[in-house]
C-alpha cells in the first residue's frame, strides 16, 4: 500500500512540473490577485466596465511574444490612449512577481 502511495504520489508530482514548466497560469492565484488589487472595479472578464474586458485584451495581444513584458510594464505605470480616453492609472503597490501572475491570467482568458 505504501508503495502504492507513494508512485501516485510521484506521477502527482512529475505532472504538476510538468504543467509548471509547459508554463501553466495559474487562474485561481491570478483571480484573486485582480480582485485584491482593484482590477475588477474597472474590469471584467467579459464585457467593457470602464477599462476593457479582460477577454478582449487577451485577444488583443494574443500571439505577440512580448505582450507580457510590455502590458507588466504598462499595468504598473498606467497609461492611456490604447483602449479610449478613460487612463488607467498606475498599480505600482502590486509585487513584481503579482504582476506577472496577474497579467498572464489577463493573457490567458
């Protein structure tokens, strides 16, 4: 029985790095940090609230290898112009490494 356990728990393990490594977003972690951040007062999932819907902004940057790098940059600083006259403003309280959660579960809806 033990060593029944323990291959389970091994495949377990050898699937969860690889879906870590296949570079798997982790949607639960990054829901929660959109809603601890405030994103979600001025976005939704689907559907324009005063920003864009989070959907419409994965397709928007869908394909385009640097779109992680690029909208981190941009949900920190802030910014205008991309999506309307409304200006997003800076997140720059959110962590680093939150941010980069938070905008790969953005790229992922």
């Amino acid at each position: 029985m033990k060593l029944l356990m323990g291959m389970i728990a091994a495949v377990a393990l050898m699937l969860t790095s690889q879906a870590f490594a296949a570079g798997k977003v982790d949607m639960a972690a990054g829901q929660a940090l959109a809603q601890k951040s405030g994103c979600m007062g001025c976005h939704k999932v689907d559907g324009k609230l005063v920003g864009p819907g989070l959907k419409d902004v994965a397709a928007k940057y869908k394909g385009n290898k640097k779109a992680e790098e690029m909208l981190v940059a941009k949900v920190t600083k802030g910014g205008s112009g991309v999506w309307g006259a409304i200006p997003m403003p800076p997140n720059a309280a959110v962590k680093p490494a939150d941010m980069k959660t938070l905008v790969q579960w953005v790229l992922a809806q």
